[in-house]
C-alpha cells in the first residue's frame, strides 16, 4: 500500500463499459502523481491509502485499473527511532 493526497479528479464522458460509474482522483504518492480509481468517496486534500497492481483492479469489479483508492487516512502515527 502507498500514502498520498488527493489533488485532483479526472473526468470522462466516454469509457469503456467496465469503468462506468467509476471515480478517478489525481494522488500525489512520493514518487509522483497516479490516478485511481476511488472505492471510498475521497475528496480533495484527504490523506488516502492506494493499493496497486492486480489488488486494485480486484476492488474495482475487475475493471482494468493499475490504482485504488481504498481507505482515508484518519491519523497517522510514526515511530522515530533515536
């Protein structure tokens, strides 16, 4: 799984049948921005969990996408070793 935020939405009018209904956000992750495909209504500036690869085409109804957006990040917690 990655962190990243949403930044944006893609919008398309025409799509294969498969992807209907579907929502792209725009996921600025550490190695750049990805569209996913959102499962949870993330919005603009949310903090979200992507999963990627065959995972995410599994939690979109086996629609041929390589992101998911799957959870909202609530709170982050970071154990720093000294």
């Amino acid at each position: 799984m990655k962190i990243g935020t949403v930044t944006g939405s893609i919008w398309s009018t025409r799509k294969a049948d498969c992807l209907h209904g579907q929502t792209f956000l725009v996921v600025d992750t550490m190695l750049g921005p990805v569209v996913a495909a959102d499962q949870v209504g993330a919005g603009k500036g949310d903090k979200v969990l992507l999963v990627t690869g065959t995972v995410a085409s599994k939690f979109c109804m086996e629609a041929p996408v390589d992101a998911a957006v799957v959870a909202i990040v609530d709170t982050e917690e970071r154990n720093v070793r000294t």
